[in-house]
C-alpha cells in the first residue's frame, strides 16, 4: 500500500458529525473510512451493472425454506 501525505480542506462540521456517528477516533480514520465506503458502494454499483438485474418470485419464507435444503 502507497501512502502519501494530501493537503486537503474539509467541511469541518462534517468530519465532527462523522467522527460522532462513527465513534472512530481520528480525522485521518474519517477519512479513510469514507474513502473505503465510496469505492465498496462504487463497486456494488459496477456489478449490479454487470450482472444486470432480475426479478425473483420468491417469498422470504420460501428462500429460507430452500437456503435450509442445501
């Protein structure tokens, strides 16, 4: 992993909601773990893209019935 020290400038109301919320304990930890969201749900994103989508005539009884037989 490459690090490398960034200036940047940042809603500081933001970064104290963030760290309340999240009880993380850094600015730098806010950050990175926006950062780490940003990219998970852009990769969420691009595979619900590729994959394309579908409808399922299932009930939720019926998925736990059969997650249950396998």
């Amino acid at each position: 992993m490459s690090m490398r020290k960034t200036t940047v400038f940042v809603d500081e109301t933001l970064i104290k909601q963030a760290l309340q919320m999240t009880n993380l304990k850094t600015k730098k930890e806010v950050i990175a773990a926006g950062l780490r969201e940003l990219v998970r749900k852009k990769n969420q994103e691009l595979l619900q893209q590729e994959l394309g989508s579908f409808d399922l005539d299932l009930s939720l009884k019926e998925l736990k019935k059969r997650r249950a037989e396998r």
